[in-house]
C-alpha cells in the first residue's frame, strides 16, 4: 500500500469524525445537555482546522486527476503545455498540503495549554535525595518565573536537613503541561552531599510526575465516593498552621487515591487544593487505563525512584546533565539549576515531533 493511499485512508478516518461531531452537536439530546455540549464543541474545534485542510488537499487531487485526463484528450499542443504546467503547480501544492497535514496530524495533546501540578518525590539517596528534590523544584520554579508563570506548592513534606521528601506545586500559565510534560521520570544527581566528609561522589534519584489542571467538567466525581479526614497541620507554617484543624485528607474510595493539603491556614482553601490535586490524579488514572502506550510510558518514567530507572543524570563534578532519552549532554548544570532549561525542552519536543511525524509518514 502506498504512503499516499495510507495519508488519505488516515484523512478519511479525521474528516468523519469531524462530521459526526457536527452531526452530534445539532442532536437535540446533546443541545439538551450543557456537560456532552461543551465535550463535543471542544473536540469538534480540535479537528475543524485539518478538516478544512483536508477539504483543501483533495480538491487538489480532484484537479490533478482532471488535468491528467484532459491531457490525454486534448489534441492542442500549445493547451496541452498549459494544462502540464497547470499540473506541475498543482503537484507543488499537493505535496505542500501533505506536509502541512502530515504536521497536523501530529496528535496534539489537548492539555499542552493547560496549567500543570508536578509532583516531586526523593528516591534512592536519603537526605541527598530530599535536598536534591528541593533543588529540582527551584529549579522548575525559576523557569516558571523566566517565563511569567507563577508557582503555587500545593502540599509538601519538608525534609530534617532541608529539602523534601514530597512537594506537589501548580505552575498557572498557558502552555506550562505542554513546555513541562516531558519532566516526567526519575532525574538521577551525582555529587558529594554536604554531608559527605570523605569526599566521595554518591548517586541519589528523585522522581517526577507531571499531570495537567484537570477541570470539574472533564472528571466526574461522585461526593458520595469520598472520605475527607480534619487532621492538625504538622510540618513548619504559621503561627496558627499547627494549632488548628485546618489539614484536609481527602480518599477516593473506588479507586484508593489519596490527596491532602496543609499548606493553608483555612481548611477551605486547603480542601480545595487536595481536590485540585485528586482530580488531576484521577484523570491520570483514566489515561492509564485507556490507552496502554501511555500507561506503559508512565511507568517506565516514573518508575520508583530506583537508580537505573532514570531519564536524565545531573553530574556535578563534571558540570554535565545529560537527558539519556534523546542522548543530549550539555555542560551548563550550573545554569540549567538556575531554571535555564529550555534548550532541553526544546530538544525533547523537537525529537518528539519528529518521531510522531515518523509515523504518520509511514
């Protein structure tokens, strides 16, 4: 089968759905439900830009094929030259259409615009891992800062040498999943701790997970399926975080998910927060089980924090990181933990893009 017929087999396949969207959002049953409208609306405005491409690119082979057959027909030789030329340039515009479509193509997550809650855990190390899980959230932080993001830490356990063993953080800005989505595995870190007195170059991990602000409208949640605990604040706060009941723990029983919050004075607010957190999770969650790619991919990066499971290795003593997914080694650790790692993102995003476009072209 030609790689021509599989891209039309593929357009095909876009241009009825977008046609049963359309179909879908004149059914008075879905103009009488305001929750499926807005579904449909939304993955009816993700496919309308190709689908008018799509209209575009086959046109252009309906006048290719016409210019061929009146070609044949045509006994003039001065309309026959124009009719090819006629021909060559819309052959310039088919294959400029195919490229374009082949970009396309490319599935766009429709969360890259939303804002992102990472979550940050120390792994193999002890307190190095802890100290290195608050230098890698400071230095997503900056980035976020470089860009005009701002960062809001969500819940945190803080460390006894400084540090953490778990900090979750929401980064507010348009495209922040998308610009931080590939922060997902474990990051190894090869230095001497502080306090190491010998000198010697241990390895610690710290593991990431990064998952989108999921709204109220994309996952469904059934109050009767919580359990939400008061608890006392327990780490270092203000004056009034460790005296009162303001901790909220909140346990999705059919599922066993667990979130909770006491970064807040107010138990409202941190209520709020852990159920900001447990939907991103349970929306995680709903991924995994429905595409087995991404649950497969999910746990090989997040993996447990175990030293060989690791994505990328910040080496001190050499000034290196080096992003083991793509081969990239740069010798900038210094500026890179400053927040500066856009020329990563860049690379991770333009080796992504082009393994997708892969595919499509195949």
């Amino acid at each position: 089968m030609s790689k021509k017929i599989k891209l039309l087999e593929k357009l095909n396949e876009i241009e009825k759905k977008y046609n049963d969207l359309t179909k879908k959002l004149s059914d008075p049953e879905t103009l009488a439900d305001s929750r499926k409208y807005q579904k449909y609306a939304k993955a009816h405005s993700e496919v309308s830009d190709i689908a008018r491409k799509i209209g575009e690119y086959k046109d252009v082979l309906r006048n290719i094929e016409e210019a061929k057959a009146l070609m044949k027909e045509e006994p003039d030789e001065e309309m026959r030259n124009y009719l090819d030329s006629e021909l060559q340039e819309a052959e310039r515009c088919r294959e400029k259409l195919e490229e374009e479509l082949k970009e396309t193509m490319i599935t766009k997550d429709p969360s890259d615009e939303k804002n992102v809650i990472v979550e940050i855990r120390a792994g193999a190390g002890g307190n190095e891992a802890s100290l290195f899980a608050g230098e890698i959230y400071r230095m997503y932080s900056r980035n976020a800062e470089q860009l005009g993001w701002t960062t809001q830490i969500l819940s945190s356990s803080p460390s006894d040498l400084g540090g953490f063993k778990e900090i979750i953080f929401e980064i507010e800005g348009k495209g922040a999943y998308g610009h931080f989505k590939y922060e997902s595995g474990v990051h190894r870190v090869q230095r001497v701790p502080v306090t190491e007195s010998g000198g010697r170059i241990h390895t610690s991990t710290m593991t990431v997970a990064v998952l989108p602000e999921v709204e109220d409208v994309e996952v469904e949640i059934n109050l009767n399926d919580l359990r939400i605990d008061i608890f006392r604040s327990g780490g270092p706060g203000g004056q009034s975080v460790n005296t009162t009941d303001s901790a909220v723990r909140i346990t999705h029983l059919p599922t066993g998910i667990v979130s909770s919050c006491q970064e807040e004075r107010s138990q409202l607010q941190n209520r709020e927060r852990a159920m900001k957190i447990l939907r991103a999770r349970l929306h995680d969650k709903l991924l995994e089980e429905q595409r087995t790619e991404i649950a497969e991919s999910r746990k090989s990066q997040v993996g447990t924090g175990d030293r060989s499971e690791r994505i990328r290795t910040y080496n001190f003593p050499q000034g290196r990181v080096t992003d083991h997914r793509i081969g990239l080694t740069l010798y900038n650790l210094d500026s890179v933990m400053e927040g500066n790692i856009e020329e990563i993102v860049e690379a991770l995003t333009i080796a992504d893009r082009a393994e997708k476009l892969s595919k499509v072209s195949n």
